[in-house]
C-alpha cells in the first residue's frame, strides 16, 4: 500500500515542478524559488543577492552555483 502512495505522490511532484534551475541547484532551494514566484532568470535578477539568501535552502554552496549559471546567462544580481 505505501509503494502505492509513495508512487502517488512522485508522479503529482513532477506533473507541477517546472525544470527551472533543474541540475543546477538542490530542490530546497528551487522549491523557494517557486514559491517566491520566479520562474526565469530575469525575474531572479529583479532580487539582490542577500534578499535571495534568507529564502530556505540557499546557502553558501547554492547561491555559488546560481551565480555561476547567471554568470554564464549574462544575468546578475541587482544591486
């Protein structure tokens, strides 16, 4: 029964996750992400870095990881 539920479950988690930042940075953080509303990299730079950093499941490793891929976009920060 639980193999059942937990099967359930994964397929209604992937049907509403969207691939953004998907391999880019862990789920925590793009959950927050979501839940702030963004969903592009445009949107993300209308956020300073420290406003970015008290949403759950950033920390050091992850903001790293989405300058390096900003960085790699062309996109930053606002100041």
């Amino acid at each position: 029964m639980a193999k059942c539920l937990s099967s359930i479950c994964a397929v209604n988690h992937f049907a509403k996750s969207n691939n953004f930042l998907s391999g880019v940075i862990a789920v925590p953080a793009r959950r927050s992400l979501e839940r702030e509303k963004i969903d592009s990299l445009e949107k993300l730079s209308d956020y300073s870095e420290k406003e970015i950093m008290q949403l759950h499941g950033f920390g050091k490793n992850a903001m790293e990881k989405l300058k390096n891929h900003m960085k790699d976009h062309q996109v930053s920060f606002k100041n």
